[in-house]
C-alpha cells in the first residue's frame, strides 16, 4: 500500500509540510476555508490526489497547472508490503524515470518507470491479470484535471478514442474472466489472417484482390477452353509426348534460346580467330642492291626518303601484328568461356529427356497454356480457401459473441449483487437500485431505472467503484470531490460511511463542505485515522498559497 508522500514544495505557513502518511482503507483530503470558514475550491485537493496517481505510476500530474507554475520538482514517496517499505523519488522533470532511495531519500538508484509498474503489479499480487498495471489502475483514478474526468455515463473509458469493446476487455481482466475469451480471440484472428494469406499468389504474382472477384463458373470454363488448346498442341506431335508441366516447358525453352545465342557468338569468335591467325603481317626490307637497280632506271630517285618510308611500314606493320596476337588471346579466352556455357547449357538440356525435340516455339506456346491453367487453378483454390476462411471467422466469432456474453453475464450479476446491497444501504429499501448491465458486448449502461439526476449518476459511479474494489484484486481508488458535488443529504452520509467501510484496501477521497455533513460523518471525515490532510487557503494550501492571485495581492505570491 502507498505509506507516504513527502516534497519540499509542500508548504504550510511557510514551513515545508511534513510527510503526508496514509494508511489501509479511507484517507481523506479535507478542504476548508480560511480561519475554519465555508470551505473553498483551489487549496491543492485535486493536485495532491495527481500526485497520488503519479506515485502510482501515473503521468497526468506531469501536465498539471502545479508543474507549470512551480516549476519541474521530485516527489519522494514510500509502498509497504509485507510490513517492509519501499522508498522511492520520481522527478517531473523525466516521466520515464523513476530512483529508489533509503529512508531518507539518499543513494537513488535509477529504473525506468516500466520496471516500476511492473513491480507494483507483482507487488500487488496482480500477476495473474493479463493486464498491465495501469490498464488495472486507470478506471478507477479519478480526479479533476485528468482527460478521463468525463460523463458518468462512460465510467470505463480511460483515454479519448478507448472503444467499448476494449473498455469491456479490461473489466474481464480485472475479473479474471480474459483466459476464456483470449483462446476465441486468438482462433479468430487465425482465421482472420488466413483470409489474407496468399498459398499460391506469390509464386504465381496473382493479386489477391482477384479472389474477391472471381467468377468461379466462367473460370472453370476458361480452364476447359485452355486444356482444350493444350491437347490440340500435343497433338500435333506424332511421337512420344513427354509429360511436361508450364514451368518445365519455359525452362527448357529459355534454356534453347540461351543455347542459340551461345552458339551464335562462338561462330563470331571462331570467324575472327581465323581471320587473324591467317593474317601475314611478315615484312621484307629491301636489300642495298634493290635500291642501287631502282637508281638505273631513275636515276634522280630519293633514296634515302625511300628508305625512310620503307622503315615506317615496317614499324607500322610491326604494331598491327603486336595488336593483333593481344586480340586472337582475348579472343580464345572468350570463347573458352562462351564453350563451357555451351556445354553446361547442353548438359541441362539433356537432363530434359525427350522433351529436348520439342522447338522453342512449341514450349513458349506451351508454357503460356499451362502457366495461365495453373494461374486459373490457383484462383480457384484460393477462392475456395478463403470462403472456407469466412465461415470459419463468422462460426467463431459466434461462438465468441456467446461465450463473452455468458461471461459478461457472470460479471454483471456479481456487480449487481453489490450494488443491490449498496444501493439499499446509501438510497434506501424503498429506492429502485443501481444496476449495470451490457446491452451488447461492446456497450454498457449504468444507473437507476427510474431516477437520471445528476446526483444519482454519479453515486452510481461511485457505488460501482466500490464494488468493483470489493470483487477484484483492484489494490486501490482515487476520488475527487467533484463526484460527490451534487450527492447531498441521507445519501452523501451513507456514502462516506460506505467508503469508511473498506478497511483492507485504499481508498483517496478529497471533500470539502464537510460543515454540511452530520456530526456523525463529520467525525468520520476528520478522524485521525481516516484524515491525512487538513487544507485551507490563507497559506494553508497544498504548496502554501493560491497561485489564482494576482502577484502583489494580500495572500498572493
């Protein structure tokens, strides 16, 4: 249970306040005015239940007008369970870190706040929930300033957007009931996504949104029409036709065409090969007697520019022969590759067996049949699977729709049997009592058949409260004065007396106007082991004044 709270901005008459010590069952937060007088609002009563709720793990209070205005300040706070404490110090300035500390809030050892939830939960002995902490805790804190202070119609929704089937899903939890629901809720979402899967789809690039069109009778017929067209083209064979499937037929298929081009490029590379290898590239320089009969004949021929010129062919000659041996080696090499393709290629088309006869053609247009009979047979199949699919996810969400709502019915009898006490108790036997009930299992209603005050619905907010903390494992309760604002007289006494009534769980209750309850119930309120705190303006409020003050008044800061 939550010990204490201690923070060095708690301040009354300008001295820090001491800790703020809780115990089992009510504590409350008592509002007064200044010098005794009529109560008023704005003393700090909804800000210190905040903190409460932050001490739990909560994070509304990170949001809250104190933090703006105070400024980021660490609240030091202490659980005990089985009579050890726990201390502990959590900062505004990170919500997702929490210290434990000694006993005087030395030595802070740092943990994420998840680690802390998670052992509030063991702590608590919640394990058994499939629940997290503050799924367990939010319902039931309520206080003003937080996005769940909404109509009391809508006692389940934790957050904006909370739908009611989830808002249903966590009272099962809290009951314990979620087990029995879980294993239907598993098998449908199965079945859910067994309607998306796509057995053959992707193999066969078939879109999924064909399966939700498909015309089964025309499908079958195209089928028909096709094998019709496959069995004209094997008969046009007149020897052995070999079984052959789409896939196997366009294998071999490309296996040819890439054979062909192969074939073609080594005919190239042998052509160039030859060409080359034939090639002379052999020069013969002209003898000095070449020259000297050439002289006969004119004799003002230039001799040394004939040589001159006879000298560059040769150098010429001598670089196309050079570039020529580099090109016949790039080319053998190639064509040693090009050769082992071949080869490989043909050794994989003979794995074929018979088939290897049939033209390239012939299996192109083969495999086109058979590939789309195929596609077609998938479509079917998936079809067939994804009806199945549908009914399946329809029986089982039947089953569902039954099972939750016997379940659903155990929950709202064991609530109603509380509130039937409860509400004899607080209104009186001769008052219709509070009763809830799900119309649906997404939907719920709470209050009295006959009577929709304002009043009313929030003592039957109250009142489930309470029967929700006596039939689960709920440690605790958080509830601000706002919820019995408008509950006055017999009933709002028989209701403190009710919340004084839990004795091994927590209850933290804010009031004010406690001059209008009766001697009896005053008592009660301000009993030394029921009140854990007196605030009042005029210095006496949660953080020693009313920040609602312009800066410079009387009382202001």
């Amino acid at each position: 249970m939550l010990k204490e709270i201690y923070c060095e901005k708690f301040i009354e008459a300008g001295v820090v306040r001491p800790k703020i010590e809780f115990h089992k069952g009510l504590n409350t937060i008592v509002g007064i005015g200044a010098n005794g007088e009529k109560s008023e609002n704005s003393v700090g009563k909804s800000t210190l239940l905040m903190i409460i709720d932050f001490c739990f793990g909560g994070k509304a209070f990170l949001k809250s007008k104190a933090v703006k205005i105070i400024g980021n300040h660490t609240i030091c706070f202490a659980f005990n369970f089985d009579n050890k404490p726990y201390y502990f110090m959590r900062t505004t300035a990170n919500e997702d870190s929490i210290f434990k500390c000694d006993e005087n809030y030395q030595n802070p050892q740092s943990y994420s706040i998840t680690e802390f939830k998670d052992w509030l939960k063991e702590q608590y002995k919640l394990n058994d929930i499939e629940a997290s902490f503050r799924e367990i805790f939010d319902t039931y804190s309520r206080f003003y300033g937080d996005e769940k202070e909404i109509s009391p119609k809508e006692i389940l929704r934790t957050y904006n957007g909370h739908n009611g089937t989830d808002q249903i899903r966590t009272l099962e939890k809290l009951f314990e009931k979620y087990p029995l629901i879980r294993s239907f809720v598993g098998r449908i979402q199965d079945s859910e996504n067994l309607k998306k899967v796509k057995i053959q789809a992707t193999k066969l690039k078939v879109d999924i949104s064909d399966f939700r069109k498909i015309d089964v009778d025309a499908t079958k017929e195209k089928i028909n029409e096709l094998t019709s067209q496959k069995e004209e083209l094997l008969q046009k064979k007149k020897d052995h036709i070999p079984e052959l499937d789409a896939q196997k037929a366009k294998e071999l298929a490309e296996l040819k065409v890439q054979h062909k081009t192969l074939a073609s490029r080594r005919s190239r590379l042998l052509t160039r090969i030859e060409n080359i290898e034939n090639a002379n590239f052999e020069t013969v320089k002209p003898s000095k007697a070449s020259y000297n009969a050439l002289l006969e004949f004119f004799p003002n021929a230039d001799i040394k520019k004939i040589e001159e010129i006879d000298s560059f062919h040769e150098k010429l000659n001598n670089i196309l022969a050079e570039e020529h041996e580099e090109a016949l080696e790039e080319y053998k090499s190639e064509l040693e590759t090009v050769q082992a393709d071949i080869e490989r290629i043909e050794k994989q088309i003979a794995d074929f067996g018979n088939e290897v006869d049939f033209t390239t053609a012939f299996l192109l247009e083969f495999s086109k049949i058979q590939g789309e009979i195929d596609r077609l047979n998938a479509l079917l199949n998936e079809d067939t699977n994804r009806k199945a699919a549908v009914a399946k996810v329809s029986a089982d969400k039947k089953n569902l729709k039954t099972d939750e709502k016997n379940i659903l019915t155990e929950i709202e009898k064991s609530i109603n049997e509380k509130l039937s006490a409860y509400s004899e108790e607080i209104l009186g036997k001769d008052i219709e009592n509070i009763q809830f009930h799900f119309p649906t299992n997404a939907s719920y209603e709470l209050g009295s058949p006959l009577d929709d005050g304002t009043g009313t619905d929030y003592t039957s907010l109250i009142l489930f409260d309470l029967a929700v903390l006596n039939l689960t494992k709920l440690p605790a309760i958080i509830h601000d004065s706002y919820l019995i604002a408008n509950i006055r007289g017999n009933r709002l006494e028989n209701l403190i007396k009710a919340y004084a009534g839990v004795s091994e769980k927590q209850i933290f209750l804010s009031i004010d106007e406690t001059d209008k309850l009766n001697d009896d119930t005053e008592t009660i309120v301000n009993r030394d082991d029921v009140r854990v705190i007196k605030l009042r303006q005029g210095g006496g409020e949660l953080y020693g004044y009313y920040w609602g003050k312009k800066s410079g008044s009387a009382s202001g800061k």
